[in-house]
C-alpha cells in the first residue's frame, strides 16, 4: 500500500467525528465544522473512504463510488418574464419546496456509466433527483423550463456542481474526494451520503454531516441585528458619525 492510501486509513481509524461505517464500506470527513468569517472565500472538506473485505469481492471493473451533498433545504420560487409590448414581466412563476440550497455530485466517473438512469432516479443519485417537484403559481405545473433554469442559475452561482473525476482511488479499495463550498455557502447542516457501486448495483452506502457555521464575533453581531434591531441600527449609525468625523480631521485642510 502506498503512503497516501497509509495516510488515509490512519485519518479514518483516527478521526473522532463523522465517521460512518456501513457493512463493507468505512468513511469519514476530514472537519465536522466549517467556520464563516468575514474574509470567507470558500471552504474545502476531505471524504475519506475504505473499501472492506465485508463488501465482497473486487469488481473486474474495480469500485465506483458517487458522493452526494445536500445543503439546508428551502423554498424558492423561479419566475420567467416575457415580453408585453416594450416591457418585460413576470407572467409565470414555479416554486420549489425544501429544495437543497447546496448540491454537490462527486464521482470517479460519469454517473451514466456507473448505473443506469432508473436505478439513478430511485436511489437519487444526481442533481435533478434532488430537487423536489414544482408547485405551480399559476398553470402548468411540472415545466422543464424552470427545472433546467433553476439549475442553471445555482450551477453559475457555484451551488450546484456535479464532477466525474473527483472521486479518486488511492489504492484498489482506499478512496478520496474533495468537497468545495463557494464564498456564498448557505449556514447550516450539509448531509454527505457516500455510496458503492459495483456492476451498475449499490452494495452499501454512508451517511456523514458537517455544519457551516459563524465564528464568534460574526455569529454576534448577526445575532444583534436580529435580536435587538433598533440598537444595532443606532450603533452602526453612530460608528458610521465617528468614522466621517475623523476622517475629516486627518484631510482636513489647515
């Protein structure tokens, strides 16, 4: 065994929290806790994963291995404008229900070639499985354009991601992926279900978590301006006073 697959079983043998382990299959994250601070540009969490004898034999093909995220689920509402004389307006709306602010698809190779499309929907593998089914604001529930709009927005927004290659095997049964979170990452509890594949089949699958969380002094301030509203308002309005007034007495001119 090389040292990186050496490496990544000492992290799950060591590894306190998140760790999982189902009848063949042991993994674990490399943080439970993601802290937000002002500077936040983005975050990355480590999947660590072993493959046991308790999982059967070695596949000829070798294992796949498809790492889904899930963020804090909420309502959104998608809506389309159209052209009514030389304006645009919105004349129709969907809305989505418990929809996952944080969609991450990992694989170690395209989930068309590790099982097939029913097999996918059933076990929700993917990023369409996952959103829920539209509610119409008006007529025509169930439009395609606004399931493929919703993605396409979360996906430029860096929300949404699906990859094929970032699942990688250290060795014949030791695994690692690498999980990124934007700078705009949603607080709250992210759910990571890491699932095995052999022969287009699911053989075994784990459940992990991690939290994305303020740092102290960030949840406090959030949680003064939610709390007591109106002092926040006067003390950010009196810094504000402050900072004018000696700025005027460094520039001003003598």
């Amino acid at each position: 065994m090389s040292a990186r697959a050496l490496a990544g079983l000492m992290l799950i043998m060591l590894t306190p929290f998140c760790h999982a382990s189902a009848q063949g299959l042991v993994t674990t994250l490399s943080t439970d806790r993601v802290p937000i601070q002002s500077n936040f540009t983005g975050g990355r969490i480590s999947v660590f994963g072993v493959v046991e004898p308790g999982a059967g034999a070695r596949p000829k093909n070798g294992w796949d291995v498809v790492v889904s995220v899930r963020g804090p689920r909420g309502a959104v509402t998608v809506r389309r404008k159209d052209s009514v004389g030389p304006m645009w307006l919105n004349l129709d709306a969907r809305s989505y229900i418990a929809i996952p602010s944080f969609i991450s698809i990992l694989s170690n190779r395209p989930l068309e070639l590790i099982a097939q499309a029913e097999v996918r929907e059933d076990l929700r593998i993917g990023i369409d499985p996952l959103i829920p089914p539209q509610t119409a604001a008006r007529v025509g529930a169930n439009d395609p354009q606004f399931r493929a709009g919703l993605q396409r927005l979360r996906m430029q927004q860096g929300l949404f991601h699906q990859s094929a290659d970032r699942v990688r095997f250290i060795s014949s049964g030791v695994f690692q992926a690498q999980i990124d979170l934007p700078g705009i990452a949603p607080l709250g509890n992210y759910d990571v279900e890491v699932a095995l594949f052999s022969g287009g089949a699911l053989v075994t699958k784990n459940q992990l978590g991690f939290t994305v969380t303020k740092t102290a002094v960030e949840q406090w301030v959030a949680n003064a301006a939610h709390t007591n509203g109106l002092l926040y308002g006067l003390a950010t309005a009196l810094i504000a006073v402050l900072v004018g007034w000696l700025a005027s007495l460094v520039f001003r001119r003598d």
